[in-house]
C-alpha cells in the first residue's frame, strides 16, 4: 500500500493514495491483535463522520473474528477526499487509525484548436488542477516554454502543427493536444 498509518494496535491503507475521479478506493483496517483479544467492533469514518454503506457505491465488509475491515469507494467523486479513520474496540478500548485519500482530477486542459495570423504572438496556454504547472511543448524551436505558456513570438506558417500539454500526477501522464492553424 501506498498509505499507511500505524497507531498501536491497529493499522489503515489505502490500496493507493491518488484515485482518478470515477475510480475506485480501496482501505483496509486491521486490527493488530493477539490470540485472546477480542474485536467488538470497527467504525468508519470520513473527515470525523460515521460512514455509512450505500449499495453500490460503498460498502463495507468487516470481519470481527480475524480484526478486519474492507471499505470499498465505487464511483470516487471529489467529495471523498478527504481522512478516513478506523475506530477498532478490543478488550474494551478504543483504538483510533487513519489514512488521506487524495482524488486526482484530470485535468489538463487547454484550447485544442487555436488560430493565428502570420507575424501575430500566439500563447498557447495549458492549465492543471492539481496546483502544479503543466509543461507545454512543441515542435517550435523559437518558443518560450513558462509555467504552462508555449509563447512563439512571431508566427510564422511553418508554426502551424501540432503541440502537447502534459501534466504529470503520481499515478499517471495526462496529455492534451493542441492544434495550431496558421492563416
């Protein structure tokens, strides 16, 4: 797992830390006891409220007898991120762990097409939502490349093409194409 926090006596990750919008989260809690010990109980939580299951969509699968609980996300939208906690009771004490889910939003996004005149400055801009700068780049020698800003201070038709806006997130590239018309 990418995510774990450990709290004595009971452990939570998330399968991985960054989900794509529409995906799918997976956490497991267990509960790190010994023979005797036995688990009452084993809440959920996301950003301090109980969690509660939702058919197909989330859906909690807990194990008293092994000390184990699953929660499942379906259909990850920006509003589960957040921290998700597990409250485990054996032998009569609470024991608190918790994990941050982070939701990538995909996210680079730019004017696919755009036009210019010849002799006219083109800034074919790319923006990214996860609060880092995308990298805009081309085939054009003569661009400035800045914080997501492809400038080409003097079109020319040769300019016309093809150019890419990248952002790269921990779980994946994300690209766009831009179009470049020169009249």
């Amino acid at each position: 797992p990418n995510r774990t926090v450990a709290v004595s006596g009971v452990d939570v990750s998330f399968a991985v830390e960054f989900i794509p919008v529409d995906g799918r989260a997976d956490a497991l809690c267990t509960v790190n006891k010994r023979g005797s010990d036995v688990v009452s109980a084993i809440v959920w939580r996301h950003n301090g409220t109980v969690i509660q299951p939702i058919p197909n969509r989330i859906i909690i699968d807990t194990d008293l007898v092994i000390g184990e609980s699953e929660l499942e996300i379906d259909s990850v939208v920006l509003s589960d991120a957040g921290t998700y906690s597990c409250q485990a009771t054996f032998n009569g004490k609470f024991v608190i762990a918790s994990a941050t889910l982070r939701i990538a939003t995909a996210l680079v996004t730019a004017a696919e097409e755009q036009d210019f005149l010849e002799g006219d400055i083109a800034n074919l801009t790319c923006y990214e939502d996860l609060n880092e700068i995308a990298t805009l780049t081309g085939r054009v020698e003569a661009g400035d490349e800045d914080y997501g800003v492809y400038r080409i201070p003097n079109v020319e038709r040769s300019d016309g093409g093809f150019y890419k806006c990248e952002g790269s997130y921990p779980f994946d590239r994300i690209s766009v194409i831009i179009q470049v018309f020169v009249i």
